[in-house]
C-alpha cells in the first residue's frame, strides 16, 4: 500500500503549495515582521535580516551566470511601512531572484484563487512593484525579445518606476525569466528613451485643462481627466515606439538582459 499511496499524494498536493523550505522561510519572515510590527528595533531588524538572509539564499540557489554572488535579500521584503513588504527575493547586483513558489505566495495566491502566473509575468507590473516597493511600475509597451531555448517563459517590457504617476516617458528596462522553477528579475535604466511629441503634447493639454478645473472647484472631473489623458499617453507610447530609431536600441538592450539571465 505504501508504494501506492505515496504516488498518490504527491499528485494531490497541490499546484500553488509552497515547498517545505519555502514554507519554513515565510513562518520564519512572518514572525520577525509581526514582532517588528508591534516594536521596531534596528538592531531586531538587522538581525532577522542575517537570520533570514541564508534561508532565502538555499531556497534560491546561486546567482546568475556573470552576477556577482553571494547576493543579499531584498531588504524591505521584511518590514515595515511605506516602500516595505517587497518582494520574497535574492538580488545579485542588477538580478533579483526568487522561486515560482515564493512569487506566488507573493501575490496572494491561495488554494481557490490560483493565479496565472505565465499571465502576470506577462504583464510584469505587479512583479516589478515588488522590487520598487513605494513606486508604482507603469508597462507601456511589450518589447518583442526572443525566448532563449532554456527559459520556460521571457519577457521584456518598456516602462517607468514612478510615485507621480505616468504623466511622463518611460525610463526603465524590465526584464522577467522563468526557467528551472525560479523567476530572474531585472528593472534598471533604458539605454535611451526616445522623445515622442505627439503623445507628449495630448498629454500636456489634458493637464492644462485639468489644472484649471481643479482651481474651479472641479476636482473629480480633474481627477477623472488625468487619469484618461495618463491612459491615453500610455497607449500612444506603445502605438508609436516602435516607429522611431531607438527601438531597436531598446530591443537590443532587453535581448541582452534575456540572455544574461537566462545563461547557464
């Protein structure tokens, strides 16, 4: 019976449980928050950091192919108020690293509210914001990279890392690799944005125009209207990217992140 009901469990357990060392690790970050939370100490603080920062770094194993090592934990994972609660990752200088299984737990995942995970990666945002924590990440468009053979999943994105908002250009390189069980993460700075007028000019009188009715007293028609001519200015960035000289530029730069993280 044994030979028998060992397969079994192993195909009931289900797809969205974390592994017994992950599981370990988050019990252990939860407690060094709460007690944070209730009391915070640097020194507390700094020693969960070295408590924790070993566990997270077994579960992720080594860095990148050309990343420097050992890598620290991304520090405002643990705790506390603004810009905290990141994600449950090991940067490696540029690289940030975590598993399927933490990024899950991550964002919420629960036994009936299983996420799609290829889908949100797809999208990037959510992914990103956990390694800005207090700034929102803005996709404003899909750079067309090529999976490496490897690599279960890989996506590029042109985007901006941003507390104001997308009222301006994108400025930030993301970059997202699956492959092995584990998610590579990268968001750094575009080697050239390109100037684009005609979607900075729509933008510029749509806020004109809000700002005027916000000093008539209108400030949730202002409101509204930024958030259109902000949805608007996003649409024709990644309309009209693609037609200027520093796409393929941008492309290029995201190919080469791809490959990097994606090298054995």
């Amino acid at each position: 019976m044994r030979t028998v009901l060992a397969p079994l469990l192993l195909l009931a357990t289900p797809a969205w449980a974390l592994s017994p060392e992950e599981a370990t690790y988050i019990a252990a970050r939860d407690r060094a928050a709460a007690a944070l939370e209730q009391k915070w100490d640097s020194a507390a603080h700094d020693k969960a950091i070295g408590t924790l920062t070993p566990m997270l770094r077994r579960i992720v194993g080594p860095p990148p192919k050309g990343y420097p090592g050992p890598g620290d934990m991304v520090r405002d994972s643990l705790c506390c108020g603004t810009g905290s609660d990141k994600l449950d990752a090991i940067a490696f200088g540029d690289a940030v690293v975590t598993t399927e299984g933490l990024a899950r737990h991550w964002l919420g995942e629960k036994p009936k509210q299983p996420i799609d995970l290829e889908a949100k990666l797809g999208e990037g945002e959510d992914l990103y914001f956990g390694l800005t924590g207090d700034a929102a990440v803005t996709v404003y468009a899909t750079l067309p990279i090529e999976r490496p053979a490897k690599a279960v999943q890989a996506v590029a994105h042109l985007a901006l890392a941003s507390q104001a908002g997308a009222f301006s250009p994108p400025r930030e390189i993301g970059v997202i690799v699956r492959k092995g069980g584990k998610i590579f993460l990268y968001l750094d700075k575009a080697a050239a944005a390109p100037e684009l007028p005609a979607c900075e000019e729509p933008l510029v009188t749509a806020l004109d125009k809000a700002k005027t009715m916000r000093a008539d007293g209108k400030a949730d028609d202002s409101f509204t209207l930024e958030n259109e001519a902000s949805e608007a200015y996003v649409r024709c960035w990644s309309l009209r990217v693609r037609e200027t000289p520093a796409y393929a530029g941008l492309v290029q730069q995201a190919q080469r992140v791809v490959d990097s993280l994606a090298a054995d």
